[in-house]
C-alpha cells in the first residue's frame, strides 16, 4: 500500500517514497534521519489532525499533520 504518512496505521513499517517540501524543510528532515528511501515504523496516528509519532533507529519524532500528508511512503 502507497499513501501519505497520515494514512498508515500504529506498527506498521513504511519506506518513504517522496518528501514534497521546501528544500529548508527537506534538509531538516534529514538532520532528523528521515529522507527517501528510509524505512520507518507508525508510533501512533491522530485521527483528529494531531501528530504522527514515527520511529527511526530507535529515536521517536513527532511530525506535524500537515508535514506528515507532504510524505509519500510505502507499506513493507
């Protein structure tokens, strides 16, 4: 299944496919490890627009709703 980070459910392991942000915001996303090609595990979803929990390498990162429906990834 491909979609935006906001539609993966909690324990599910995705690839990120496409980052769709400015180039300030993708280098941020970097330095936090998260960049195409990377596989990172749903901590926690917000059905209310709220934060994605994400984990990578054992760090969690929470992302903004509107950050998180700019990031297209890969079910694995």
């Amino acid at each position: 299944m491909t979609g935006k980070l906001t539609k993966f459910k909690s324990g599910v392991k995705v690839k990120i496919k496409k980052i769709e942000t400015a180039k300030r915001t993708t280098l941020n996303l970097r330095n936090l490890g998260i960049q195409e090609g990377y596989v990172v595990k749903i901590i926690r979803e917000s059905k209310l627009k709220g934060p994605i929990i994400i984990d990578r390498d054992e760090t969690e990162i929470a992302l903004g709703y509107n950050l998180a429906q700019k990031i297209t990834a890969e079910s694995i």
